[in-house]
C-alpha cells in the first residue's frame, strides 16, 4: 500500500484529496493544527484504519515515521479574510513549513506536490495566465504576505528539485469552490452564499466588471492528482478558464437560490485583482486534463451543502478565532 502524507488535511481541498486518495487505495496521513480548517471536514475518516491524523504545526519539525512514498502540502490560510488576520502564520506555512516538508520529501525519497496559486501572478498583465508569466505583484501590499510565501514556496521547491534532485510538482491552483468551504472567507462563492443564505443583499465590490473563472473541486482533486502522478516538475495552473464578471455571477446566484435580493456595491479592495483566468493548455497537453463539472451543476451541489447544515455549523464556518493561534 502506497503511503501519502496530506497536510491541510482538515481544510477544504485537503479533506477533498483525503477522501480521493483513500478511495485510489493509499494510506493517508493527514496533518493540520486546526488554524483554518475543521476537524468535521474528515471525521468521517476516522473509523478507517488506513487513515491516520496528527494534530500538528507543519511551520515546525516535521516527523512521520517509517516509509512515505508522497507528500501534498496544502496546509495554508488560503482566503483573504483568512491571511489579512493571520499574516505571519501565513508568511511562516510558506516558507519555514514548505522547508520542512521538503527536508521530508529528500529524507523519505519521497514525490512532493505542494499548493501554489493564480495569485502568484498578482493582478496580472497578461491574459489569460499562462504558466510562463512572471506575475505582477506588490511586495509590500497586504496580500503579498500570501503571494510572496507562495511565490517563495515555489522558488525553493525548484531548488530542492534543481540541487538535492527531490521529486518535486507544483500546482497553480486557480479559484476553487464546493462542499466544506467556509462561508464568509472573503471569497466570492461563500460570501455570495452565505448573503443569500441569510437573506442580506448580495455585495459586489467595484462595479462588478471584473472577472473571475471557478473550478469546482471534483474537478481540482482530479487535476491534482493526475499532476502528482505524471513526471512533469514545471509548475501546472489547474483551473476553470470559464470567465464571468462578478456582476454576471451575483446574478446568476439570486436565480440559483431564488431570492429576493438586491445587488449592493461597495469599493474595490485594496490590490484586488481585475481578471483572472487561466490558461490551461498545459494541463490538457502533459496531464490529457480539463474541467468536466459546469457552473450550473457545481454551484447547485455546493449550495445544497451549505442549506443542509445546522445553524452551529453554519456558525462554526463563518467564525473563525485566530487569537490563540496569532500569540504564537
Ligand atoms: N481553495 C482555493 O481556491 C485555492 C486557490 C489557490 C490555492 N489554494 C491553496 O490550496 C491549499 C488549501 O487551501 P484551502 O482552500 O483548502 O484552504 P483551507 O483554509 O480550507 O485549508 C488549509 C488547511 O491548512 C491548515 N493549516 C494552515 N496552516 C497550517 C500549519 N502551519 N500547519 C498545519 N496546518 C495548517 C488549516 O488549518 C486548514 O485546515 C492552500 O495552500 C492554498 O494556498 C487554494
């Protein structure tokens, strides 16, 4: 039995590939100290003996004892309400944990993929992204400490790869959504939802013209791990080029959930990008890869989630305290 070691694994699309990789047949330890994530998000994994779970900081000394054949480091804050409050943990899981689990991966002679972004490229020149633009990012904004960690994370994953000949993948991750995203993260999908949810109006910042594309996550998993079996070590955006204006979209929602809502602007945040949207010919030509789940059939399961669960864990969801976390 092939072992893989997960860290994220409590968070959204750590717990995806938990459920992916126990269902190929691995055995699977997931790692996560909690910050962002939720232990229900696999507590379902708990009754299979081919799964185990450790309560831990990866910006830490990390130990697995004995064989490990892959590693998937996914343990991130990945949302902007997420990193803005917690930028240093933010700064420290790129750098000190990628650093960590990398000195794993050569110590283990293990495959490492770790979980990059579209926001490496910043709010991009170039359009679509493909994955030899260099990006356009300010260092020294509020959400470079998310960009610059995932842009240092990469330059050091090269590195490990280049001078100590680890196995190394990266993955471009472009907006994702599905069941066990946290509601109000201040991303799109789950702030629309959880307005609609609530019956408040729906909030689009700026005027609504700029684009996002949104890859729901059966179809992320997938891309992921067909990259992390293919022998291919350039970094791989994976993502839904299917573009739509936010306006568009807030629309789209208030017919999906059949509300009364009304649209309300408010200013564009600071360093928020116009458009984003992947260029995924990469994917498609190395992995034979592309987004089967349209928006339709996505945003329909990913609402029917969120309205099947109690108003606690709907709570739990949209509050998150860093307080314990941030003295550290
Ligand atoms: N969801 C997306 O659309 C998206 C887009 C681009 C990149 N990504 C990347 O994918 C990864 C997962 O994102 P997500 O959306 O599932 O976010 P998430 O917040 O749901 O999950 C991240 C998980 O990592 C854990 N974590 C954070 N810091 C940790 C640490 N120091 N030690 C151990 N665990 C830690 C959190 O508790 C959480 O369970 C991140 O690396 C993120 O940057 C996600």
């Amino acid at each position: 039995m092939k072992s893989i070691l997960i860290t994220g694994a409590a968070g959204f699309l750590g717990s995806h590939l938990c459920d992916k990789f126990i269902k190929e047949g691995y055995r699977v330890i997931g790692m996560d100290n909690l910050i962002t994530g939720d232990l229900k998000n696999i507590e379902h994994l708990f009754k299979l003996e081919q799964f185990e779970f450790y309560n831990h900081d990866v910006s830490k000394f990390v130990h697995v004892a004995g064989k490990l054949d892959y590693i998937l480091h996914f343990a991130s804050p990945a949302s902007p309400i997420d990193y803005l409050k917690i930028p240093i943990q933010t700064l420290k899981v790129g750098s000190l944990g990628t650093h960590n689990l990398l000195g794993l991966a050569k110590e283990k002679n293990a495959r490492i993929l770790i979980a990059s972004t579209s926001e490496v490229y910043g709010d991009p020149l170039v359009h679509p992204q493909t994955e030899d633009y260099y990006g356009n990012v300010n260092t020294i904004g509020p959400r470079g400490v998310y960009d610059e960690a995932k842009r240092f994370q990469e330059s050091i994953t090269m590195a490990y790869h280049r001078f100590h000949g680890v196995e190394t993948r990266i993955v471009r991750i472009f907006n994702t959504y599905g069941p066990r995203m946290r509601l109000n993260d201040g991303r799109v999908i789950p702030a629309f939802i959880g307005q609609a949810l609530r019956g408040e109006d729906l909030t689009v910042f700026g005027d609504g013209s700029q684009t996002r594309s949104f890859c729901y996550v059966d179809d992320q998993v997938d891309g992921i791990y067909k990259l992390l079996l293919s022998d291919y070590a350039e970094p791989v955006n994976i993502g839904n080029p299917h573009e739509i204006s936010i306006l568009d979209f807030a629309e789209e929602i208030i017919k999906l959930t059949g509300t009364k809502q009304k649209i309300v602007f408010k200013p564009l945040p600071k360093d928020d990008p116009m458009q984003r949207q992947p260029n995924i010919e990469r994917a498609k030509s190395v992995l034979g890869w592309e987004p089967k789940v349209n928006r339709e059939e996505g945003m329909r399961t990913t609402y029917n989630y969120f309205k099947s669960l109690t108003p606690e864990e709907l709570q739990r969801s949209e509050h998150k305290d860093f307080s314990a976390h941030n003295k550290k």
